[in-house]
C-alpha cells in the first residue's frame, strides 16, 4: 500500500490512477493521517451513477 499526501495527490492524480488499475491501493493523508482510500471497483457492480432512487411517503 502506497501512502502520499493530499498535494501530491492532487498533482500526480493520473499516474495515481494508472497504478490503481493495475491494483495497487493508495492512501491519501492529510497531516499524517490517512483521508482517503483509492483502490480497484468490482467490474461486476451493476450500479447505475448518477440516479437517485426516491422511495413514495
């Protein structure tokens, strides 16, 4: 697990990403403690983004 901070995060965000596709994980902290959580989805998840389900009162 690779752990950076939040600024070079923010400046190296596609290589980021380019390591998270290949599977690695990857912390972002904030003052030495950890913010954030990158990692791989499940390709299987069949969500749908971006709609928001209302349930009727």
């Amino acid at each position: 697990m690779k752990i950076v901070k939040v600024q070079y995060a923010k400046t190296h965000r596609s290589a980021l990403l380019h390591g998270v596709e290949r599977g690695e994980e990857i912390v972002i902290s904030r003052a030495d403690q950890p913010a954030a959580k990158l990692g791989r989805i499940d390709a299987s998840c069949e969500r749908e983004l971006g709609v928001r389900r209302v349930r009727a009162s």
